[in-house]
C-alpha cells in the first residue's frame, strides 16, 4: 500500500461520523470503508486485498480512535 493510499484512508477514517463508525460490526465497516475508498479512487484487486487485510487488522484501532473523538 503506498503512503498516499494510507493517507487517503485515514482521511476517509476521520471524515466519516463517529456513530457510523462504531454501530456497525467489524465485517460490515471494512466493507463500507472499502465501498467509500473504491468511489474515490479505482482499485485493482491486489490492492482492494490489500486494503481489506489492513482494514481488518485495524478495526480495533479505528474504533478507539472514533471514541476519543
């Protein structure tokens, strides 16, 4: 994943509501987190598994960081 795409994502990350953030279930938020980031830029596969590996390693992370807000 290149540093751009990081920075975009967690961009992504921090636009989106807080509440949107933590009421849906883990599979549910990386899928939608995933459908935001394809409307924003195109994907090849090898990077939509990417992205979705790093997302799921991360659900927990990104769950604390929207209850800090």
């Amino acid at each position: 994943m290149t540093p751009t795409m990081l920075r975009q994502l967690w961009s992504l990350i921090e636009m989106t509501q807080t509440n949107l953030l933590l009421k849906l279930d883990d599979a549910s938020l990386v899928q939608w987190l995933l459908k935001q980031f394809k409307q924003e830029r195109s994907l090849n596969q090898e990077e939509v598994h990417i992205l979705n590996d790093y997302l799921n390693n991360r659900v927990s992370l990104i769950r604390d960081l929207a209850e800090q807000r």
